[in-house]
C-alpha cells in the first residue's frame, strides 16, 4: 500500500465526519473565527479542497458563499454532497478541474498534511494561486511539526507501543509514518513549522499574509469540551487564543497551524 492508498484507507473508515462535530471542537471554533477574519465577506466564491466531509463548506454556505468542495475520499464526497447547500466532487488538489482565476477564495484544509514530498505540496500550493481570483485569498492548514509529542505526553501515547519512534521521526524531518496501524497515532503525513510553511506558501508565488496557531496550548485543557459549550467560557478560550497568537514563540505549541495568503 503506497501513502496515497493508506491515508485514503485511513478515511474510507469514515472517522473524520464526526471528529469535529460530535463534541465541542476548538480546531473548529478557533478555525471559523479566524476564517471570518480573513476571508472576504459573503457573497463570494470559496473552493474547499480537500474538504472532507463538508464541516467547513455547509458552514460556509450556510454564511452565504457559494461553496464548491473537493476531495480525493470517495466517502468524503458522498457524506458531503448530502448535506446540501453546496457541490462536492471528486478531485485531486495538484490537479483541479477548475479555471483560472474562478474563486475569490481556496481552502486547502488536508492537502497540505498528506502531500509528503514538497513538490507536490508547491504543486497544491501553485493550483490554489491559478484558480483564486487576483486579490483572493488562500488560507492553507497544516499539521504542527510538534503535534505529536504533545498528543503523546498529554494523551499519554508514549507510553503505547511503537509511539516514541513515530514521535522521534516527527521531530527530526516532519515525515510521519505510522508502522504500528493503531489509528490513534494518525496515518502518513507531513507536520510544518511556522517558517517550513511559509517558506512553501511563498515558493508558489503567493504572498503570505500570515501564519497562526489554531488551537495553541489549550487544545490539550482538561474539561475543553464543557467549556466550549458555555458560552462565556468559549469567549474566554477565544480572548486568550487571540492574544497568544501575537506571541511568534507560542505559533508552534499548537496541533494545526492556518496559514492565510493572497495571490
């Protein structure tokens, strides 16, 4: 089974349509907040590449964008496409089956994890550029270089078997493999730093804006869940987050980074 075979087998599962909705979700939260802070406002044109299931995209369309998604899971875009509200179709995001120039905005929230080598990564990257509009937006997500060693010491994987080489691996090259088939331990993927995907974002002739933590420290709070059902004590996670994030020294401590760019 080659990478591409395995991380579609990780989804054909059919574990990522609940993983941020079934409880309280500060990726999600926290990645809509800062969404509505970059995005142009409605109505526009938004390509979700990679978009799963369509967390994301009914969301959006339900804030008055014209939603276009696409995925490479076959479930995905079956899940997708019943929700309504949006189109969803099968796609690759090196090659997408768009024109130039067509969106005043692209997501590309997935590709960039499981694109393991950088030139497909550019090559995501340079596809996202031809078909948003000149002046649009383009707000990628990646998986933080140090994901994993705090998944392991907060959720105690390094005590698993297999675990400590996987987050060694991760340490040293970003390159995540994952031998031991335990799907808590994620599938193959490629974790950034800050500088690693800015660095990309710009190779593809975008202008980035940005690079931010998405969940910074707290992804890993006790009791997360409750508080983010209360709304006074969302509001609080979300004061702090937005006074973290100015923090250069904190942008890594975070389990996916959003990085928000223009063509």
């Amino acid at each position: 089974m080659d990478a591409g075979d395995e991380f579609v087998a990780h989804y054909a599962a059919g574990r990522e349509r609940d993983r941020l909705t079934a409880q309280p979700s500060l990726e999600l939260v926290r990645t809509q907040v800062l969404l509505q802070r970059h995005l142009p406002p409605p109505p526009g044109r938004v390509l979700d590449v990679g978009g799963a299931s369509g967390v994301y995209a009914a969301w959006l369309a339900g804030l008055g964008y014209d939603v276009h998604l696409v995925d490479p899971v076959p479930l995905h875009v079956e899940q997708a496409a019943a929700l309504g509200g949006f189109t969803a179709a099968l796609g690759d995001a090196r090659r997408l089956d768009e024109p130039d120039g067509a969106y005043d905005a692209v997501l590309l929230f997935g590709p960039l994890y499981h694109l393991v080598t950088e030139d497909d990564r550019l090559q995501a990257l340079r596809e996202a550029r031809r078909v948003v509009r000149p002046g649009g937006t383009v707000a990628a997500a990646a998986i933080s270089r140090y994901a994993s060693t705090l998944d392991g010491y907060y959720r105690r994987f390094v005590d698993r078997p297999g675990f400590v080489p996987i987050m060694r691996a991760d340490l040293r090259s970003g390159q995540h493999r994952n031998p031991t088939g335990d799907p808590d331990f994620f599938t193959t993927a490629y974790f950034h730093d800050p500088a690693g995907l800015a660095s990309e974002i710009a190779a593809a002739g975008l202008r980035p804006e940005v690079v931010l933590p998405v969940e910074g420290p707290l992804a890993w709070a006790p009791d997360l869940g409750r508080r983010l059902a209360d709304r006074q004590q969302r509001e609080l996670v979300l004061e702090v987050l937005a006074v973290v994030e100015r923090d250069p020294a904190m942008t890594s401590a975070t389990g996916h980074l959003l990085a928000v760019a223009h063509r």
